[in-house]
C-alpha cells in the first residue's frame, strides 16, 4: 500500500513535469505541491502552461516549451535552477499518438513524430537535467509509460522501458531513473484527486517513487492498473 503523500516532505525540492496537464501530469504535480515541493509545467502554449500552474498553486510556475525542443528545453531547465536552486525530480509525461491505423498504412512523418514525443522527449529531458544538476547532486528521474495505442505508439513505449533501464545504470549511483506503467484507465484519469490516502492515485505512487522512502529502487518499471494486466481483476 502506498502511504499518504502527507509521509513525505519534498519541501526545498524541484520536479520539472513535461506534458500535458491531464491524468497523471495533473496527479503528480499536485501530489508533489502538497508534499512542499516546487513544480515546473513544462507543456505547450504559454496560457496552457499558466493556467496549469495556477491550478496547482503553491510554488508552482508554468514553462511554454514543446517536448524536442532542445533548446527550449535547455532553457526551461536552467531557469527552474535560477528560480529554486536545483532540479531533483524529472517527471517525463509527454506522449501523444501520431500514428494511428495499421502500421503497414503509416509514413516516416508519423513514425517520427509519435517516436520522437514518445521516446526521444524523455531522453532529451533526461540528459539535460543530468547534465546541468543530477550527475553532480544526485535526483530522481520518472517516466511514464501509457496505456493501449497504435503499433507505433505502443513500440515507442516499450522501447522506453528497456531506455529506463538503461539510463539508471548509465547515471547510477547518482540519478534513479524509473517507470510508471500505466493501465486501467489511468493515463488519461480525470484530474480531480481520489480521496486521500488511496493507494492506486497516480499522483502518489509517481510522488511515494520519487521520495527517499524508494532510494534503493532504481531500472524498474512499475506497473499501475488496478490489477487488470494480471487477467484476474477488472478495470474498474
């Protein structure tokens, strides 16, 4: 069971959050602003990424960046160190399904589109956080990985697991680098938190993984369905 999120004090720490404000971006920024944290909104459209921030509040700021854009990137990550002092957290969330129909059917512009959002946002953002913090002062770095999509889509998520295992021995001992693997419904789930202290709310597991309680757990992909890839529970 996870414990609440009130266990876990991220107060003085940052989390930069790439993606969209929906499901589990919205979760885990909120989970992470109620435990002290402060959070960066890296997501497209200057009035999106204010409007995501407000809604979380606390110390929360909103970052118009697109997710390959390198050098928008860059800066988004050194202003988040200017603004608090470091960067801890990566929450890698950005996804989106270019590729739909038959994979006999699609061309390289959807392959690159849904590989390079899908796979190669989580590894640009991942080397730049490394870079310009986590390698010299440690951190903690989360993909999330999405439900049912496209051939292509789904080969971009799978690639990222094996990718999430590679970065945590390339960075380790200083960088964890983990996966959600989201099912059941969670990858797109509402943004209006469950009661506290429910054990399945995404905002938690992604805010219990990144906290010092999980130090010791870092390659691994953890999967969060409701029990529903195991065949013997329905998704509710």
């Amino acid at each position: 069971m996870v414990a609440e999120v009130s266990r876990f004090d991220f107060s003085g720490r940052t989390v930069v959050i790439t993606g969209g404000m929906r499901g589990i971006a919205s979760a885990a920024a909120q989970a992470i602003s109620r435990a002290g944290g402060n959070v960066v909104l890296a997501l497209p459209g200057r009035d999106a990424a204010n409007a995501a921030a407000a809604a979380v509040g606390g110390n929360a700021v909103g970052v118009a960046v697109g997710a390959v854009d390198q050098e928008a990137a860059q800066r988004c990550v050194e202003s988040a160190i200017d603004r608090f002092g470091s960067v801890d957290i990566l929450v890698n969330t950005s996804g989106a399904d270019h590729a739909r129909g038959r994979l006999v059917d699609q061309d390289y512009l959807r392959f690159t589109k849904t590989l390079g959002v899908n796979l190669w946002a989580p590894i640009l953002w991942t080397s730049l956080v490394a870079r310009a913090w986590m390698s010299e002062h440690g951190g903690v770095v989360i993909n999330t990985v999405g439900g049912a999509g496209s051939g292509l889509y789904s080969a971009a998520h799978a690639a990222l697991i094996h990718v999430t295992g590679q970065l945590a021995a390339e960075l380790s001992p200083a960088v964890r680098v983990n996966a959600v693997a989201l099912g059941g419904g969670l990858a797109g789930a509402t943004t209006t938190p469950p009661p506290s202290g429910e054990p399945d709310d995404p905002g938690e597991i992604i805010a219990h993984l990144a906290s010092d309680a999980q130090r010791w757990v870092t390659g691994e992909t953890l999967v969060v369905d409701r029990g529903a890839s195991t065949g013997l529970v329905r998704a509710v």
